[in-house]
C-alpha cells in the first residue's frame, strides 16, 4: 500500500470516529477519537479469532506505518508550531521562570525519578533490566501533550495562569525531553557505557541553545517576508514553508527541531508580529490553516494511538508492570513540579492545588509511544512499549476525562 492509500485510510477512519464521537460519544475530539478507535481494534481482536483474516488486514495496514517516523518526522513540527502559535506571549512571558524549571528540572527530575523507582518495581516483579533502560523509559514518559489537554482546559475554564502554566510547560519540554531521551539512547547504544559528563553536557546546550536561536532566526525571517508583502496566499505558504524547511535544517544542524518549532510559532505567534506584517485577512487565514492542520493532524494521531493496539506485542507481566507503572510515573511528575512551585507559590500567587492539578493534566500522548517505538530489541523494547502504552492509554482516558473535574472542584 503506497502512502497515499495509507494517508486516505486514516483520513477516512478519522472521519468516520469523528462522525461517531460528535453525533453519540460526545467527549473531548482527541479522547473520543482513541477511544473509538481502540473499541475498534479490540473487536477485530475478537472477530479475528473466529476470522482470522480480519485481523491479518488491519495488522497488514498497521504494519506498513512507522508510527515513530510519522510522529516524530512528520506530525510532531506542524503539532508544535501550531500549539505555541496562539498561545498568549504576555502570560507565557510572566511565568516564564516557571515554566522553564518545569520544562528543564522537572524533565530532569521526573526521568531520574521514574527510572529508579521503574527499577526497583521490576526488580520485585522479577523483570530485571539494566538501569539505563529504565531512565530511558523515564525520559520517554515524562514529556507532557500540549494539545491532548488544552481543549478540556478550556471547557473547564480553567484559570488562565494555570492553563498558561500547563500548556507552556508542555510546549517547552516536549523539546527538552527529546533531548534527554537522545542522550540517554546514545549511552545505552554505547559499547562501552562509558561516558562523558562534560561531552553529554555540551550536547544538551547544543541541541538546546541552537534550537531556540534556529527558531528565533526563522521567527525573523517570517516576519521580514511577511512584512514586505500583503497576499494571505503567499503568506501562508510562508508559514508553511518556515515549518517544514526549519524542521528539515534542525534535523541536519542537530538542533532541537522541536524548541524551534515552539519557539518560531511564539514569534509568529505574538502580537507585535501579527500587528505589524499581518492585515486582518492574512491574520484570519493563517489562524484558520493552521487550526485545521492541527485538528486534522491530532485525529489522525489519537487514531492511529488507538488502532497501534493490534500489533503491540503485549505479555502478562508487562501489562503488570504497566499498570503499576502509572502510580510510578504520576508520583515522580508530582515531586519533580514540587521545588519550582515552592519556589514561585506565593510571588506568583499561583492557584489552590496547582501540583495536583498539573500533575493530574499533564497528560502523555504519541512522543511517548513514538520514543518507545525507536528503541532497539537489546533495549528492552517490548517491556518498555507495553508500559508506555499503559501509562499513555490511561492518561489520555481517565486523567484526560476527570481533569476538567478536578479543575472545576478547586477553582
């Protein structure tokens, strides 16, 4: 099946779960789309069993993606870009500290944790593995999903400083987790293990610092095009262009394609850019495009998380180790976002309960299944998958559905 088959298919079942959820489910768009379509997936596992055919067709079709490639490649630059470019700059701006030591210390922080205690739990389970395959599934699983929660913020009307909190963070440290995950799969892939400190530091200030300045030098870029012209066609294309052709340039400079892709979509973004390149149509069509760039794109993705199912290679003891994962990595998010909120509580004025509800929110979404997906057999791929899938399926489903609750119980 070539790409344009497979691209068709999933617009087509897309539309199809889409149909579904909207005119009888009616819950949140990327929630209801994984839900049916994992209702989907388990009742060709069923019908399988009595045709088997069935099953083979739909694992066939699954087979032929490479979900990592499609995530991380493909979906993850317009994803990002389109997220951070109607975030408010102004908000983003006062809690800028905040959110960088969540983005940075509480990646950190949350990976060590949930690697140790990770370790420890197979250890009882009798599922030994090297530690550095569990820090792997630690950094894997501690970057946040902008988009899966925004929504449901918004319909819970969440305190703006929260949601800005929330969604801020997860923008930054889908890029910083990236990052972390790299530098951990080059040690783990190593030989030797052996490694330097000071080598692995200059690369974390590499990919970090060149992706900030390769997406403020996009920004610049975009505006100086934008200004000089007044054609919204043209203009869009621009925004497009800087997208794609920054993502592809990232990737060969070993920048963090990701924090360039927020960071250019900030720029873009803010309202001294729109105000100064944009007349008001230009403004309505690139807000328009990319609106539906991003819903299109996140229903393919929760579809595809949901349909992965038939395929993932599931085993008794790792659907334990997976569900007792989830206290584990809910734990870990909960003590990493402690020190930055003790630090900035009471000069920020922060909301009642905010660790608990941005522990709650912070949902896991396809990074998470796309990093697992890219590990090698000899890293414990298998174990690793089946928990990540657990621990995604969960805070997409229940978390995602309850955190608007949760929200509306404390404010």
């Amino acid at each position: 099946m070539d790409i344009f088959a497979i691209a068709t298919a999933l617009i087509v079942l897309s539309a199809i779960f889409g149909y579904i959820n909207v005119r009888f489910l009616k819950l949140p768009v990327t929630i209801g789309l994984m839900v049916i379509a994992l209702l989907f997936s388990m009742a060709t596992l069923l019908i399988g069993k009595i045709f088997p055919e069935v099953l083979n067709l739909e694992q066939q079709f699954i087979g032929q993606i490479d979900f990592e490639e499609v995530v991380m490649e493909g979906m993850l630059s317009f994803l990002l870009f389109a997220g951070s470019l109607h975030v408010n700059f102004s908000q983003l701006r006062d809690l800028r500290r905040p959110i960088i030591l969540f983005a940075t210390l509480g990646v950190l922080t949350s990976t060590i944790l949930v690697g140790g205690l990770t370790y420890f739990l197979l250890q009882l389970l009798g599922l030994s593995i090297p530690f550095i395959h569990c820090l792997l599934f630690g950094a894997l699983i501690s970057p946040t999903d902008p988009i899966a929660v925004l929504g449901i913020l918004k319909k819970a009307n969440a305190p703006k400083k929260l949601e800005i909190k929330i969604v801020g963070e997860s923008l930054f440290n889908d890029g910083i987790g990236v990052v972390v995950f790299l530098t951990i799969f080059g040690i783990a892939a190593s030989e030797s293990a052996h490694f330097d400190i000071g080598e692995i530091g200059l690369l974390f200030l590499e990919e970090v610092g060149g992706g900030i300045l390769l997406g403020l030098g996009l920004g610049y870029v975009a505006y100086r095009l934008m200004k000089s012209i007044d054609d919204y066609e043209v203009e869009v294309m621009i925004s497009l262009a800087i997208v794609m052709g920054g993502y592809l340039l990232a990737s060969k400079l070993h920048f963090s394609a990701p924090l360039a892709m927020v960071v250019a979509g900030l720029f873009i973004g803010h309202e001294r850019f729109r105000t100064s390149t944009m007349s008001e149509v230009t403004e309505l069509y690139v807000d328009k495009f990319w609106e539906l760039i991003d819903v299109l794109l996140n229903a393919i993705l929760f579809v595809l998380i949901g349909l992965e199912i038939v395929i993932l290679p599931f085993d008794n003891a790792f659907v334990v180790a997976g569900l007792l994962a989830i206290p584990v990595v809910l734990f870990s998010r909960y003590a990493s976002l402690a020190l930055p909120i003790a630090l900035f509580q009471k000069k920020l004025e922060f909301v009642p309960k905010t660790n608990l509800i941005m522990t709650w929110g912070g949902l896991r979404g396809g990074i998470s299944i796309a990093l697992a997906l890219s590990l090698t057999e000899v890293m414990s791929r298998n174990l690793i998958l089946n928990m990540t899938y657990i621990v995604v399926i969960f805070s997409i489903v229940i978390q995602g559905l309850t955190v608007g609750r949760l929200v509306k119980k404390f404010n």
